[in-house]
C-alpha cells in the first residue's frame, strides 16, 4: 500500500510522535508513506531526515498528492477538514482527544465523509459514538511507546518531572502546590525523554485526556507514574499496581507523591508493572498491527 498522512501540527506532541512511529512501522512492513506536514515543523523536518517524501500540508497537495496512493490518513482536526474537502481516495482519521464532538451541520458532514475512525482510547471513541457515528466505523488503537533509553537506577533523591505546560487543561498550578506540600523537587520539562532518565515519579495531572502518551514514555522508561482519573487515562494501568490515579487535588495528588518516595516496594512495584503493561497493549506493533487492520476495513467497505 502507499498511504498519505496529513499532519497540520506547528509543535512535535505526543500525536506528532506517533505519526513519525506510525511512518517507521509502516516502512518495515513494505508500505510506502508520503506526508503532508506543516511547513518548517519539527514533524518535517524528522520525517524529512528519516527518508520519508514529505510536503506542505495545503488542501491543493491533499489533491495533487492523494490520487497517488491507496488510502489517505488524517492525523488531527484540520487534516480532517482538508481530507474531506480534497482527497481523491477514501480516508481515515485519527481521533486523539476526549473533547466531544461539535454538532454543527459542517462537522456532521465531515464526520460522515471518512471511512472509519481510529480512536486513540475506548474513552474517545464513546465521544464518537455520542456524535452520531456508528460503532462498526470506529476501531480503537492505542498509541505506542517509543523504543527509548530506559531511565538510570531509580532514586528517592531524584525529582518528581511534570510536563512544562502552558495549557490551561493540564494541572502545573496542582502539582506546584502538591510537591510543596510533599517537600519534594519537580521538574517541568519540555524534554520527557531526557529528564525522565532521572526522575523520582512522572507526575500527570489533566483535566481532560485521550490517552496519555507522555504517561506510556513514562512507564515504558521505568519511571512510576502518578495521573488523573480521567478520560483515556483510565485505561491506561491499574490503580496502585502499575501507577497511581488521583483526584485533581492537591491533598490527594502530594499524598500520592509522598507513597512513591516512602512506601517500601511501591517504586519497584510500579515499575515492573508499569513496564509490563506497555508490552501488553502499548508497542509499535500494536500500533502498527491494529492500523494495518482499520486500514483493510475501510478500503473493504
């Protein structure tokens, strides 16, 4: 098969990384990709450098370029906008965040344009059940973790790491105050992959949730992780065997928090199991294998 991706992110998040993923699965298993990526983003330019054929993610190339290819693949919202508007082929669309589904009668009409939908958590796809969109068209295929240096030997001297967020959903405000509560340093990175190397816990406080993919970078280095109880997040492991949930308080988050630094076995605990989990359901090739599936669905219907 030859599949074109569409990708409009301006930043390399978690959907980005995943897209990148994806391409390289794709590769070893004898398909061709071409993307359509933001012009200069860091999505471009590593697709760009791992020898993928990649080019402006503009309806005009979503037309040129999808008359080329077997099926089109859209990554995030706009990409969903310009696949129903320009593809030439049947097209799929990644659906990544829990945020319900808009109503209007233009998105009715998108919606109902793609052949099937990849639901990044059963969490998202209940949202899209809720829009009007019929089960059969729907399949959920979790991300995969990255393949990344494991983090050092694990420490109680090392920092708590958070996301360095700005996003008004995401909890920094929450965890400042729990680790202050706690006594214990954080760090808000915007580097997971390198400060996880030396971190006490991954603390992931949201307000809304597809998933979770900074949490799966998190367990699949042996990092325990603490995370709300919401949206995607809840399928992600269970409670106090292969990371902690909590409410978004902040008594209950530095309650947690204090449990990883003091609580005898509950670091190791959570880091075999954590990493259990992610070999379980959370691979590149199971990300590879359930989209190859979704794929055969939609050019079958």
């Amino acid at each position: 098969m030859r599949i074109l991706h569409i990708d409009t992110g301006a930043e390399m998040r978690g959907g980005q990384r995943q897209v990148l993923l994806l391409l390289e699965g794709l590769r070893g298993a004898g398909h061709d990709s071409i993307l359509l990526a933001r012009e200069e983003s860091p999505l471009q330019k590593a697709a760009a450098a791992a020898g993928f054929p990649v080019f402006g993610s503009e309806a005009k190339e979503v037309f040129r370029r999808s008359r080329q290819v077997t099926l089109v693949h859209a990554h995030d919202a706009r990409a969903h906008t310009m696949a129903a508007i320009a593809s030439r082929r049947r097209f799929v669309v990644s659906r990544r965040v829990a945020f319900p589904v808009h109503r209007s009668v233009a998105s009715h009409w998108k919606y109902q344009r793609a052949a099937r939908f990849l639901a990044v958590s059963h969490c998202v796809a209940r949202e899209l059940e809720a829009a009007g969109i019929r089960k059969e068209k729907i399949d959920v295929v979790y991300d995969g973790a990255p393949t990344v240096t494991l983090a050092k030997e694990w420490s109680a001297h090392n920092a708590a790491v958070a996301l360095a967020s700005t996003d008004p959903e995401k909890g920094r405000g929450l965890v400042e105050e729990a680790a202050e509560m706690a006594g214990i340093p954080v760090v808000f990175s915007n580097n997971l992959a390198n400060d996880l190397r030396q971190a006490s816990m991954f603390v992931y406080i949201t307000k809304s949730e597809g998933l979770g993919s900074a949490v799966l970078l998190a367990m699949s280095m042996g990092v325990p992780a603490i995370a709300s109880c919401i949206g995607g997040l809840t399928e992600v492991f269970a409670d106090d065997v292969s990371g902690i949930f909590v409410k978004n308080d902040i008594p209950e988050i530095s309650r947690a928090m204090s449990r990883v630094l003091n609580e005898p076995g509950l670091a190791q605990r959570l880091i075999e199991h954590g990493k259990t989990r992610i070999g379980e359901c959370f691979t590149k090739p199971h990300l590879l294998a359930g989209t190859l599936a979704s794929y055969g669905k939609a050019l079958d219907a």
